[in-house]
C-alpha cells in the first residue's frame, strides 16, 4: 500500500490515464455511432406516437395460412414451440405460450422486430394455423428500441433466442459505454481551467433539471 | 494567414466549445436513461421498497364522468379537491359500481384515487416507489402509451421536453464528435477501425434481426 500510492499519485500516472480517458471517448463514441443514431431516432418515433409519417401499424402486412406438422416429440412448453418452429422454419423470440392440454391447443407468439408470428396449433389434429405480420422500417425502428426479450411487468419472461441475447448485450454495451462516456467527459472538462466556470453554470443547470424530475416530484401532493 | 484557415479554426473551436456544454448539460439525463436501460433490459428492480399510504376525503362529484381521455377534465376537479398532482391514466367511470377509478402517476408514486359516487367520497392510494421505479418510469415517459391522450400534467410535458432535447443533442454530440475526431490526425487510423467495426456489427446484427 505505501509502495503503491506515489506510483498512483505520480503525474505519468495521471498522464497516461489522461490519455487513455481521452482515447476511450473517442473510441466509444465512434463504435457506437450508429447505435447511438438507432437509439435516438427509435426513442424519438416512440416519444411521439402522432407523427404520420411514422406510422407503422395501418400498413402492416397481414397474412395467414395453415400447416400440418408432426407431433413435437419434446415435453414443456418451450421446447415444444421450438420444435413446432424448426418445422415451420420459423425463428425469433417466443413469448406467451398457452397450453391448454386438454382440448390440444397450443398457441405462442414468435417476435423479430420486423415479423411477428401467432401459432396455434392443435395437437390433435396436428394442424396449425399461422399468422404473419410484417412491419415497414419505422416499426423496425419501434420494435429494436424495445426488443429484450423480457418484460419488467413479467419478470419471469427468459431471452429465449440467441441474436436477441446479441442485441440485448449490445443494448447493455452501448449502456455502459455511454455512462463511460459521460463520467470521462466531465473529467477532461474539469482538466480545462478556463472552461470551469460556464461549464459548471451548464452542468448545474443540467443536474438541477434532471434532478427535479427524479428527486424533486415525488414530494409534490 | 490564410482567411479559410482562420474560419475553419473558429467553426472548428465554436464546435468543441458547444460539445463541451451540450454535453455537460445531457450527462445527467443520459445517466438516467443508461442506468435504466439496464434494469429494463434485465426487467430487474434491485431493492425494490415501495410504502402505501391510505386515505380517504369527501369529494364533489363534478358533472361530466366518462372514461378514457374524455374523463380527465372531470379528473382534474376531483384531484384538486384531494390535493394530489400527476399524470392521469386510463380514467375507468363504472356507472354499475357507481364508482369513478382514477389512477394518477408521476416520478416516485402511483396513486389511485376511488370514487364512490354513492357516498361522494374518495379512497386515495399512494404509493411511493424507489429510485430504480422513478428512472424506469422516466426512461418510459412520454412513451407510446396512450397515443390518442395528450399528456395532461404540465411537468409531463416538460420532461417530454427534456427527453426529446437530450435526444437531438445527443444526436448534435454524435456529429460533432466525429467532426472534432477527423481533426485528429494521430487518431484517425484507429477510429477509422472502429467506426467499421462498429458499422459492420451494427449491420450483421440488423440483417438478421430485421430480416
């Protein structure tokens, strides 16, 4: 610990950390560019359900049709949508799954954020009926921003299908990196002395706006 | 010295200052809508602690209960006479209960206020959550829910405000950021191979995810 503190403390130390602090902001930022830009237009569409020209939904594509399919020789819901998928050759994330075992209904939906499918399926006729909607790229858009494969409300919901694994951890690293991003930016301005003041006015304005809204409100009536 | 070289330094000086700023002034924000993304990408509520408190008042039953949006004129009178503030849902008027239920949000509580329009009188409901519930609600606010309802509390409003402001700058930070960052000579080499190592993950990514 003795040892180790003038080696912390001693200026290349801080040089070095400087430097590196410096690369990481610009490094991140240019990784995560276009995330960045699919994030703020997403959160933007979402933000504002009226603009027209966003609107995904009336012009949906809607088709259905029917399939046969061999009994799903696995047990347990998930493994037998996955099966009843592999043989529709269907993927994507599944979620509310319905059994009901006495009549031989089963029914889930599958997720992809431009197509989204609902199974039924009866077991003992072996015939399902599938519905396919496809959105146009705003409803892409829509779909990426909330696309985790969990929900807050359901907390029991698991990620089910590997790419959406891949894009919530994208969505945790783009996360990371940005609070990395923020914690190193207001390091380097702090290294600026001549930018203290009015940076210190605009950061101030900054946590007391922010603030009011996660501190401040819960105290009103 | 060359008048182009003098007007590039200036822009290129006017840029970084507003970087500087614009960014100072969004960290706060972004930390709210970062640290959020990550309990609702995990649906995780860490220390969840959540106090309920119930009371009730007697209430004028003002003219004009409906459901939905059309309810909230009404609402509003009645969320005078009880003194409490926020958001109003989804207004439910339930003429074969003779009850009015109007729930009530705002950062750090949900509050529902029941009204037996029999009795005249209000059961109020609060209850106050923790601070991972008030940024998931403020990740989540505007939102897309109940896009024929315009917000109807004014602070609702203003963060929506807020929200879409660090959203633009963000956006103005991203720009200006690559802007400052092709200045860099020393450093061009290697965010040249980031910015297509990030492209080509974030194309791999959406090819199969928007297939």
């Amino acid at each position: 610990m003795t040892e180790m503190q003038p080696q912390i403390r001693s200026p290349r130390f801080f040089r070095a950390f400087e430097t590196w602090n410096r690369k990481f902001h610009i490094y991140l930022g240019l990784y995560f560019l276009l995330f960045i830009w699919l994030f703020s237009i997403s959160g933007l569409v979402l933000n504002h359900p009226r603009w027209q020209f966003a609107q995904f939904w009336p012009t949906r594509e809607q088709t259905s049709f029917e399939q046969s399919f061999q009994a799903p020789v696995a047990t347990g819901n998930l493994p037998m949508a996955q099966d009843l998928m592999r043989q529709f050759k269907i993927d994507g994330e599944i979620y509310q799954l319905t059994n009901n075992v006495e009549q031989g209904q089963f029914a889930f939906r599958v997720m992809k954020p431009r197509t989204r499918f609902l199974i039924k399926a009866d077991l003992k006729s072996q015939r399902a009926t599938i519905e396919r909607i496809r959105v146009n790229g705003w409803g892409v858009l829509y779909a990426l921003h909330l696309f985790s494969g969990v929900r807050m409300e359901n907390p029991e919901l698991k990620r089910d299908w590997f790419w959406t694994k891949l894009w919530s951890f994208s969505m945790d690293a783009l996360a990371v990196g940005l609070v990395v991003m923020v914690l190193g930016g207001v390091y380097m301005w702090y290294q600026l002395k001549p930018k203290r003041g009015w940076g210190l006015v605009v950061l101030a304005l900054g946590i007391l706006s922010c603030g009011l809204f996660v501190f401040g409100l819960s105290r009103l009536p | 010295m060359n008048p182009s070289l003098g007007i590039k330094r200036s822009v290129s000086i006017w840029i970084r200052d507003l970087h500087l700023y614009a960014g100072l002034f969004i960290s706060p924000f972004i930390l709210v809508f970062a640290v959020s993304t990550i309990l609702l990408n995990h649906a995780w509520k860490p220390w969840t602690r959540t106090a309920v408190e119930k009371t009730s008042a007697p209430v004028e039953i003002p003219a004009g209960l409906k459901s939905g949006a059309e309810g909230v004129p009404a609402a509003k009178q009645i969320l005078r006479q009880v003194n409490v503030s926020g958001e109003i849902g989804f207004v439910r008027h339930q003429p074969q209960n003779n009850r009015l239920i109007i729930p009530v949000f705002k950062p750090g509580q949900r509050i529902t206020i029941s009204v037996d329009l029999t009795t005249r009188t209000a059961a109020i409901e609060r209850t106050r959550t923790d601070l991972w519930s008030t940024l998931i609600y403020l990740h989540r606010t505007p939102g897309p829910h109940n896009a024929q309802a315009p917000r109807n509390w004014g602070f609702t409003q203003a963060w929506g405000w807020l929200a879409d402001a660090t959203i633009y700058l963000l956006l103005f930070l991203s720009a200006s950021g690559v802007y400052l960052w092709a200045l860099l000579k020393a450093e061009r080499k290697t965010g040249l191979i980031l910015i297509g190592t990030g492209v080509l993950s974030f194309i791999v990514l959406l090819s199969v995810l928007a297939r």
